[in-house]
C-alpha cells in the first residue's frame, strides 16, 4: 500500500495512491480503515508529511561507500540524535536557512515508520514492528554542532526535516537505493546493502534504549555525497519505490 496525507478544500485526508489517483480512507491508519466514495488526481490536492510522527530518532556516520569498506566489527554505541517533530515539512514546502548562516547540508535517507509499541525485540522480529517507509531529507547545520560532538541543535531547526512523498508498505528496505540530486546534478546513489548499522540492528539496539511507539520515525543515514547547499537550490531526495521529494532551499 501507499499511504498519503494532502489538503483539499481546507480539510486534511488521508488516502491511497493508485498511479494517479488517490482514494480517499476514513479510520485507524495503522489499524482497521475503509475507503469512502471520494477520489482526487494527485494533482488536485497538496500532498502533506504523509504522517504526523510521534518522535523522530536518526542516526549518523552510517554508510560506507563500497562493501568491502564495512567494518568487521561494530561499534558499541551507535551514533543516534534525536530531531524535533517541528523540524518537519512536507514535499515541495521551503527548507528556511538560519539566519546567521548560508548554506546547510542536505542528507537523503530512507525513513523508518514504527506501527506498534516495540521493547526489547531481537532483530529477526524488527519487520514486524515496521508500518512502513518514505523518504527523508536529515537536513543539517553542521555550523552549529558543539565541538564536543553535540549534534542537536544543527539537526533542529524548523524545515529540518522533511518527509514524504508517500508511506509504502510493501517495499524490501534492504533493496532500495538512496538518491538525491541538487538543481538535477545527481549527488547521491547508494543501496541500503551499504549501511553499517542494519535497519534490524538499529531498530533493535533503539528497543533497548526505549520504548519505541507507533509513529515514531527512524531516519537510517544518509550515503555518501551529501553538501552544502545555498538559497535557490532545489533538492530532489529519491527512493524509487516510495517517490520523489523535492525541496526548495530559501
């Protein structure tokens, strides 16, 4: 399934995308749902977060850029941060620039939706806890990191976080690329096979930490090619299976 979140007529509605047409749902996105009688042309509405999350949680310095660079052994602790949900803006919406800086760093990644309260699970049981996926730009103030290695308030601003276009439910994350191009100059195009922490290892260490809840986000790292970027650029974050997110720097 594709799930999306998009405004029409004033009212937010939650619905399927089918190629071009979206059917309208009514009840528990996570649970039981129904389709109702409307349908609308992707073009007619404006596509929103494709859900309201209940905590985002990413994680750094993930990817290698070739397999044979993949450490034999682990780190302990993982480098994980957490994000404000108000950082988070849909597709097409402006990523706004501090104002005492001007350039930030876009970061594509692959989203990781939780749909039920996960503690304590073994990695071979972590795809059960996952409602599903949709892309994700970490976007990052590297200006504003502490020198002792404080990562939070350069993930934190308003418009750091955007999300969408859609959530899908049915892709193997394990076999997605991760892509991004800025003003249409590729920049990044990584497999998740090149991830150091897996999506189970991840998911797994976090249900240690915390009690991981339905709508939590995991953003899982960004590839290799991420930069600056400046006003006017537009960033365009990939995964084919999920769709496109485009971003205007301003």
């Amino acid at each position: 399934m594709k799930f999306s979140r998009f405004i029409i007529n004033d009212k937010i509605k939650y619905g399927i995308v089918e190629r071009n047409l979206i059917r309208v749902i009514s009840g528990d996105l996570y649970g039981d749902w129904e389709y109702t009688s409307e349908e609308y042309s992707v073009d007619q509405v404006k596509l929103l977060t494709p859900i309201i999350p209940n905590q985002i949680i990413g994680i750094g310095r993930n990817y290698v850029t070739n397999i044979d660079e993949k450490p034999s052994v682990l780190p302990e602790i993982p480098v994980f941060f957490m994000k404000p949900t108000s950082s988070i803006i849909g597709p097409n919406d402006d990523i706004f620039l501090p104002k005492t800086i001007d350039k930030v760093k876009f970061e594509s990644e692959l989203a990781v939706i939780i749909g039920k309260e996960a503690k304590n699970i073994a990695e071979d049981e972590v795809l059960h806890y996952i409602f599903g996926y949709t892309v994700s730009n970490d976007v990052t103030a590297p200006q504003f990191f502490h020198e002792d290695g404080h990562w939070m308030v350069g993930k934190s601003f308003d418009t750091f976080t955007p999300l969408g276009p859609y959530v899908v439910t049915d892709i193997n994350p394990f076999k997605v690329k991760v892509k991004a191009r800025v003003n249409n100059i590729e920049k990044q195009n990584s497999g998740t096979d090149l991830m150091i922490f897996s999506i189970n290892k991840m998911v797994s260490y976090l249900s240690e930490v915390m009690t991981l809840k339905q709508g939590d986000i995991i953003l899982t790292g960004s590839p290799v090619g991420a930069e600056l970027v400046i006003t006017g650029d537009i960033v365009e974050c990939e995964i084919e299976e999920i769709g496109k997110l485009n971003n205007r720097v301003f």
